[in-house]
C-alpha cells in the first residue's frame, strides 16, 4: 500500500511554524484604555469639587517670582560644591503688603498731586488754594467766591477765565472724578433768579463745571456737580473774613485712579512698583 505523502508546514531558519499576525492592537490595550479614562475622570472630578484659596495663590505665585529672580531680600555669595561661588538669595520674601504700606503710598500720592497742582497754579495764592484731605484720600483746590463771581451773581468774573483754563489743562491729565460743589455764606438773599443761598450755590458750581466741560474740554462724564449753600462752613460766620472764606468753589479730585489700582496688587505689591507718577503719560 503506497504511503500519501503529507506536505510539510513552511518553517524558517529556526523550524518555528510562521503565523500571520492579527491586525489591530492587542486586546489588552482595551482595559488599559479604559482603566486610564476612568482615572482622568476621576481626578477631573476631584479638581472640580476643590476650592482654590487666593490668598495662599498669590503667595505661592510670589515665591515663584522670588526664584526667579525677584527677590526682597539682599543676596549673598556663599561657596560651592565644587569651590567655586554660586549666587544664592538668603531668604525669600513672600509676605503680603500690609495696610500700613498702602495708606503709606496713598498719603504720599496725594501729596505728590497736591504738589503737582500748587505748582501748575502757582502766583495765583490769592485766588484759589489747594487743600489734601488725608482721610477722604481727595485733593481740592477751592475758588474763592468773592474773585470768581460778583455779590449775588453765578457768572464767572473775566479775571478767572485764564485760572481755569488752566485748571482745566491740569485737570485733562488726572484720572480722577470731579465734584464740584457752591458754598455761600449765612448772609439771607431774596430776589429774582436765586431766592436763597442754596440755589445760588448750584447755579455758582453748575458755572464752573460748564466752564470745565465747553471751554476746557473736560469729559463730562467724570463731572458731578452739588450745591450745598450756607450749611457746610469752613470758617466762622460772625465776621468778614469768615464769611468771605465760606463763599466759595470747591473742585474736589475723588476715586483717583491709583487707589484703586493699590488696592487690586495689594497681595504683591512691592514698594519698587509703586507708580512714579499720578498723571497720565502723553502716549496712553
């Protein structure tokens, strides 16, 4: 009986039978592919429910401007590993500005623009004075009532017309709101336009803040304007001089815009970065 004879499977060099692969990855990259989804998940999950403390970023954001570079403290050379001399900071500091300081950089703001006004207004003592009201954080400069109107009259006399031109152009360069507000004396008035002193005061500030906004080109968005009559004296009543003082305009420089800004960077606020200067650059 012959004997069939049976073909051989093809091997290679090493008598190992050759098997086509399977396309596709291998079926363990599934589950690992899932295990990874649900761990990502789960960590977003997680990032979700946390509460992030400003504060402690702030801080932590510090520490890393101190290493790289910026540092509150003096540095030193200390010897290195390898005898040579490495440049090492000895201490970082990251400690949030306190109160004191801010009202320290208010203070001396508003002293610079008080300067700066007396300065722009200066050979005109007998006409206007400017005062600083460190608890208000508000610089005014006050118009005297007897050289900007005549008795009884809201119109402004020609003599200040160049006053407050220049005001104006000093004004035009502080971001700040302005309130102007009237003052008169105690003395009554009657008659046609203004039957009392507090109508009189609002038409008095209702001049100079048109003046302002017409012919110094002041936005009249940042122009508030308030009569306050006989109610609200500086100096007493009972004699001349007082009540040539209480009559009066006063253009008060509120919500300056520094402040604010003080406030917003007072967590990393250095004194190094104090603003140079309060009024605006020609360039913005």
């Amino acid at each position: 009986m012959e004997r069939k004879l049976r073909r051989k499977p093809v091997t290679d060099k090493n008598n190992c039978p050759q098997k086509e692969c399977e396309e596709g990855a291998p079926a363990w990259i599934v589950t690992f592919s899932d295990l990874m989804c649900l761990l990502l998940c789960f960590f977003v999950l997680l990032l979700s429910f946390s509460i992030i403390d400003m504060r402690t970023y702030k801080l932590v954001y510090g520490s890393f401007a101190d290493a790289f570079g910026i540092q509150g403290k003096q540095i030193t050379l200390r010897p290195g590993l390898d005898g040579g001399e490495k440049i090492i900071p000895t201490q970082f500091d990251t400690r949030p500005i306190s109160l004191d300081f801010i009202s320290f950089l208010q203070e001396n703001l508003l002293r610079a623009l008080k300067e700066e006004a007396e300065s722009r207004l200066s050979g005109m003592e007998s006409l206007l004075e400017v005062s600083l009201d460190e608890a208000s954080h508000q610089v005014t400069i006050r118009l005297m009532g007897e050289s900007t109107f005549d008795s009884g009259s809201a119109e402004i006399r020609r003599e200040m017309v160049p006053i407050l031109s220049r005001i104006s152009a000093m004004l035009n360069e502080i971001d700040s709101e302005l309130i102007i507000g009237g003052h008169t004396d105690n003395v009554p008035i009657s008659g046609w336009p203004y039957q009392n002193n507090l109508i009189l005061s609002m038409a008095r500030a209702a001049s100079v803040a048109q003046f302002l906004i017409e012919k110094g080109k002041v936005d009249p968005r940042r122009v508030a304007t308030m009569g306050f009559g006989e109610y609200h004296p500086i100096e007493t009543n009972d004699t001349p001089e007082g009540r040539q003082k209480n009559r009066r305009v006063e253009i008060t420089l509120a919500n300056l815009a520094f402040q604010q800004q003080i406030r917003k960077n007072a967590a990393l606020i250095s004194p190094l970065d104090t603003p140079g200067g309060i009024m605006k650059r020609e360039s913005e």
